[in-house]
C-alpha cells in the first residue's frame, strides 16, 4: 500500500515539473527577433571666436547606424555601439632636412660624398572619431573625439604657405559623450588660444534619418 501511494506521489509531482517546464519555456518557441538599428546623422561644427565674432566655422557630419538595444537586457549592459571615423587634411611643406653620406678626411683632404636633402611635412586638419548607441527610452549615447590641427600666423593669415615662412601649429584635442534626442543640438567643447584669445567651440546636432 505504501508502495503505490509512493508512485503515485512521484507521479504527480514529475506531472507538475513537466507542466511547469513547458510553462515557462515551451517546445518551439521562436526566438524574437532582433530590432532593426537606427539610421541618424551625427554633425560635428568646430567655430572660432574673437570675442562675440564668429570668424570661422567648419562643419562635418557623420552618417551611423546605431545598433537597437536588446529587449530585457539591463541598462548597464546593454550598450552596443556603431562608430565611424572621419580625417580631412593636407600635408604641409614645413622645411627640409639635409644629410650627408660617405664623407671622410684623410691628409686633409675629402673624399666624394653625397648630400640628400628632403622636405618635411606635417599634416594640417581635422580629425573625427564618433560612436553612437541607442537606449531603450528613444535617446542616443553620442561619443565624439576631434582633433584639429591649424597653421598659426601672427597676422592671422594662412592663406599664402611659403617654404622658407617659420610657422607655428596649434593642435586641440578633446572627447566626450553626452545622452542627445532626435534634433537637438548640445555644445561639446569650448577652449581658449593662449596666444590669441581666440575661443574654438564644438558643437553637435544629432538628427535620426527618416
């Protein structure tokens, strides 16, 4: 008797997992499908100051698919980004540098060398590292490096290039990564020339493409 209350105990409870079991994961369930990313265009401005003068103002812009978040994930685990990368300059002559070979002295007089001259460059431009990545709530993870290389006169004139003109360069580099929505444009940087006092702002505007 205690035998067959036994089995049927077993019974009913290997009855109550299975049940369970094709409750919480049912035989041929597809797997849901991964949402499509989103298209948006990223648009990087770099404009110079003097005072409240905008003297200049160059703009880029950078065209990402930002991957969709996965449905359930945490927050906090669920960044998945897209980047692009984005390099407009032009190399600069800025001197030349001579070496000599094969030169020696023997009695006081020189044997047959050879002098090369070559020119030096130095590339002068702008430098864009963006990656972008979307959240759950609709906005956007934008992240951007920008490094921008110019010629510096003190005259402010680098129109005319001249090989022979001493020229200096000023470099400005920076990152960052702010939560944006379709539309809206933030300010990114702001630097000051210590030379000058001339202001460099970044700005960018994220726009989600139809």
């Amino acid at each position: 008797m205690q035998s067959r209350t036994f089995l049927r105990t077993a019974a009913a409870t290997a009855f109550t997992v299975l049940a369970f079991t094709a409750t919480v994961r049912p035989q041929g369930a597809a797997p849901q499908p991964e949402r499509a990313g989103t298209a948006a265009k990223i648009e990087v401005v770099l404009s110079r100051w003097q005072g409240e003068k905008k003297v200049s103002s160059l703009p880029f812009a950078l065209y990402i698919v930002a991957p969709a978040p996965v449905p359930g994930m945490a927050p906090q685990d669920n960044r998945r980004w897209a980047s692009q990368n984005l390099r407009m300059g032009v190399d600069v002559p800025i001197g030349t540098v001579s070496r000599t070979s094969g030169a020696s002295v023997t009695a006081g007089t020189a044997s047959n060398s050879t002098t090369t001259t070559t020119a030096q460059y130095k590339n002068v431009g702008t430098s864009i590292d963006g990656r972008l990545s979307q959240t759950e709530d609709g906005r956007f993870s934008v992240a951007i490096t920008v490094e921008d290389t110019s010629m510096f006169s003190s005259d402010g004139n680098t129109t005319q290039i001249r090989i022979a003109d001493p020229m200096a360069f000023r470099t400005f580099t920076m990152n960052n990564t702010l939560t944006m929505r379709d539309g809206q444009t933030l300010p990114f940087a702001m630097a000051t020339d210590k030379v000058t006092g001339d202001v460099l702002k970044v700005d960018v505007t994220l726009t989600v493409l139809k």
